[in-house]
C-alpha cells in the first residue's frame, strides 16, 4: 500500500482535488477503510457555502472495504459502511445515551474528522456495519440517508390513520416518501418537478403540487426541501396540534408567528441523525429502494464537477468512486 | 332580574367602564351565570394592546353561579366555573376530538363571545364544571389557568427522573411550577424578582438566577415569560434532544436558527387551553394552592385601575368582582 492517496479538499470554501494527501494509519480502535463509493450530499453543498467552517476532507456517505484494523482481523476485507457521528462515551450526552449528541464528537467529513471523498478514510471500528451481500454498493451508499430518513420514526409514532405530506422531492425527500409509505399512513409528497412525479411512482405514494395543497389538514408535515420556503408551506399545511419535522440543514433563520405556534398546539421536531440497521434491513429486503435515485458517477479527480452536477435543482444522488 | 349590568368594555384598543350594558337570554343549551369574581391574565393584557381584534366584554376566568338554564333546572344555583372554547360539534377538529381547535370556535371574551368582565355571562352548559364546596372563589378562579398548566402534561409525559426548568415565574409560571412539581421531577424556575422566590417556597421547587443557568442542561423547558427573551433563554438551557413547550401568547416573531434545531434534535410544543376536571381535583386536595398568587381585588367599576395594576411587572393575580 502506498503512502498517500487522492481526495477531494475543502478550504475557506473552496474544494479541490488533490492527488497526493498523506494516508494516516489507523488509532487503536479504529479501521483503516478503502472507500469503494461514496455520495454527495445536501449537507456536503450547504458546507462548499459556508455553512459550517470544515478544512480538510468532505463526505460522509460511503461503502468501503477494511484494509487495516488493527487487534480486530475477523473486519479485513469486510464491505462496511459507517455511522457518521464519532463519540466520546465520557461526556453527560453519551452517558445519557445519546452518542451522536456526544459534546465532544467528530463528525465524518464534517467536524475534526476527514471524510470519504479519498482513496481512504478512517473510523472507529464501532461505527461501522457489514454489508448484506445481496445489496450492491450503488444501493449501500444510501444507507446513511435513509437511516436520517429513520429518524423520523425514532423520534414520532406514525399511525397508519395518519395524513402525512412530506415537502422536498429530493434525494432526502424520496427516501423519507419511501420509508413513510411503508407505515400505512396516507401519503402524499408536494413536487416542484414533473420528473419528481415519476421518480415518485410507487405504490402508495401521491404527489400534488403547490396549489393543490389543503391549508391546515395534515397529521404530520416532513420539511425536507432545504431551503426557508419550505417551512412556510409546511407552517400552512399543518393541522392544529399536528407535527412539523425539520430535517433541512441549511444556514438560515427559522422565522414563524410565536402566538399561532401556541394557540394551535403545533409542535416542531427537529431530526437528524439515525439508526443503521433498519436502514439495511430495508435495502436488503427492498421494501426501500433508491436505485431510481442515482444520477451519474464521477472519479474522485472530477470532483469539482461532480459537485457542480450535484448542486443542480432536481439532481438526484451524484456518487463519487476512485 | 334587571335587564341591564356594569361591565367593561374593550374597543380600539381603549378598555371602559359601562354601567347599563343589556343583558342578553340564555339560547337553548346555554346557561346565564352571575359572575362571583374573575381574573385578570396576561391574555387580557395583551388583548388590551391589540393581540386580537376583539371587540365587546373581555374576561375569561370566572367563578359564577347560574341562575337561568332553560330546560336544564338542576343548574340553577350551581357554583360553577367554565371552559372557555364554545365548539360547533361539525367540523373536522371537532369531529377529530380536538373542540378547543374547533374551526368555528368562538372563545370567551376573546373571539365572538362576550367575557366575564361583567355582572352576567353566558356560556353554553356543556362547558361548564361545578366547583366542589369546599374550593372557595378566590381558589376556583385559578382553574382556568391551572387547566392551562395542565395541558402540558396531556401533551408531554414528564418523567419523573427528568430536570425541568420554568421560564417565567408570574401567574401562569407559578401555577406550572406548582402542578409540575408533582410528578417528582428535579424542578427549578428562572426569576429576575425576589418576591418570586418567596412566592416559590414550597417543597421541591427550586429558584435560580439567569446568571446561574446552565446551558444545554434540561430535558424540558417551560417558556411562560410572555416575552420574546424568554424564548431565548429557553434554547439555550434545553439539552439536545429536550423539548422547549411555548406558553406565552404574545404579539411577536419567534426566531431561531434553524439548522441548530435540526443539529441539537431539539422539539417546540405550543400548549393552550387544558382539562377542567383535574385543575378542579387539584384545588380541592389543595395540592395546588394558589392563594399565595392573589394580590388585589377590584370593583368593575374600577376596571381600568384593576387591568393597570395587573400589568405591573411581578404583579400577582388582580381579581375583580361585581
């Protein structure tokens, strides 16, 4: 194995491509991963803006291959992919149980730890999953996603007698559509695009459009369009005492009418980060399947265009591989 | 019975005194109650700034005694308190079960509905509740608010092992710490006047400072400042994953970043109006005893001097009577 690698470099806003940054080796504990295919995602765009000031390399949603874990061999050459969220175990959020709110905690490709847009990257051992055979790596780099689409579920209890509308037809959007419908709840996806509808044509899953959207009737309203606009509608579509899920990670103010939050008992949850398991239980058995989500693949030395693809309004996922 | 009463009177913003206001008959179902005394809440203040574009008789916490029911004789005589969102039984929130969101509500001295600021009112029978012997006015006058109170545990189930904090230690704050602390939680109030901690000494509430607030601490936050700030301090207080419930009706914008709610997992609860039954059982066992709230009463002549006392900062709970 060489000394160095190909990534992809974020710094004061700009990416690059660099064909020779150092390979660390792994810590005890922690794997040494070849990354086989990795995603770009919303948050990787918002970061390129300045949302959150990362220097080093991005990504976060990726399968790879353990080439070194050192004291755990039975993980060479295991297809793994990995939670996101590195965590202390030490600090009050972890000891109440809640790692991925660790107070300490590095983020893949996001906060104090490089990310999957190389040849190679680093996590703990106890980050990552295997890999059902049967599930191939375009469909594996979505597990990350979906498991935030999973969150949702962690966070409320869906009943089948519910009207949920998610708005954001996008990568996100679709996976959260796709898992929700699988509750039994009357699902409907506000889209902005006539290719969204067909992307969207699975059983169980309705579409409408801005103007056909019903004021103040949905149990349960996702916002997943990550922009300002989306709040608003999904403000408006709520019933009172219903449930607006926030899952947009987006520089930007949240702004809404104090009162009427209160005299209509509205309750806003945020949701981020979810369960793994479940997200590969769902993509081995196909109950989730985001196949019609993949867009184009680029190599890791045509990252800058793969960003720009990625960053246009409709694209679906645009996936990264050596 | 005469055919006229004093009441007040809310118009343009300018609160008056009436002497000979027509009293009106009872419509079938409906009951015609003399009022014994009523209180003056934070709602009433902000509707004198303009909060809501009532005009007519404001008032809505009341003990009274009904002296006409037509067809409903046993109700003559009764002490009775009332509930305060007059429901249709037609429209789709009624018929969800949620009449105090009934699209068509009109609410006592607030919306389409003369108050209890008055020497009569009517209400329908099936909102109101018989105060129990031994509650006296001055206590049962703070079932309205207490039931406010007790809203929010209809909405959250307070773990007994959870630290809450209160936001705001005025009327309502009072009467929310005071139901709280019940559940066995580690309970503390934020107050910015001495007179709030004596007000607060009973067993199991804490006081603290805003210089002593630790920040991403509590798994529930209270906000019942009616004030803009409060929100502030609630954000900062509540833990990841915790839940801030909103409890103030104040003319404003809440405002937030919005990806920190997304980050942190964080939930907003708006919470208004609350069960009857359990405020008036609470009062009777005295478990929640708000006598140490009453600060003044008032003639309605003397109206205004009684809305302008109330709207003092740390002033307690103004009564009026006939």
């Amino acid at each position: 194995m060489t000394s160095s690698m190909q990534a992809l470099w974020l710094e004061d806003k700009i990416l690059s491509y660099r064909p020779e940054v150092p390979i660390n080796p792994p810590n005890p504990g922690e794997a040494l991963i070849r990354m086989r295919i990795a995603g770009i995602c919303a948050t990787d765009l918002e970061m390129v803006k300045g949302y959150y000031p990362f220097t080093g390399i991005p990504g976060h949603e990726f399968v790879g291959e353990v080439v070194q874990a050192p004291g755990y061999p039975t993980w060479i050459g295991q297809r793994v992919v990995g939670e996101i969220n590195i965590a202390c175990h030490q600090c009050e959020n972890c000891r109440a149980g809640m790692p991925t709110h660790c107070q300490q905690r590095r983020v893949l490709g996001i906060k104090d730890q490089h990310g999957a847009f190389a040849e190679y990257l680093l996590l703990p051992i106890e980050n990552l999953h295997p890999v059902p055979a049967s599930v191939p790596d375009e469909i594996a780099v979505f597990t990350e996603p979906l498991a935030a689409a999973l969150e949702i579920q962690e966070q409320v209890h869906i009943h089948p007698g519910e009207q949920v509308l998610v708005i954001g037809a996008g990568r996100l959007g679709q996976l959260i559509a796709q898992s929700l419908v699988l509750t039994g709840c009357d699902l409907w996806v506000l889209v902005r695009h006539e290719a969204q509808r067909q992307q969207l044509n699975r059983p169980g899953i309705h579409c409408l459009s801005e103007d056909e959207l019903k004021r103040q009737r949905w149990d349960l309203v996702v916002e997943a369009t990550g922009s300002s606009s989306g709040f608003q509608l999904a403000r408006q579509a709520v019933r009172p005492r219903g449930t607006i899920i926030l899952k947009s990670t987006y520089k930007g103010e949240l702004q809404t009418s104090f009162s009427s939050l209160v005299v209509e008992e509205i309750q806003l949850i945020g949701s981020r980060c979810g369960p793994f398991p479940p997200a590969l239980r769902l993509l081995e058995s196909g109950h989730v399947d985001p196949s019609i989500l993949i867009a184009e693949k680029y190599s890791l030395a045509e990252g800058k265009v793969a960003f720009e693809q990625a960053a246009r309004p409709g694209m679906l996922k645009v996936l990264l591989a050596p």
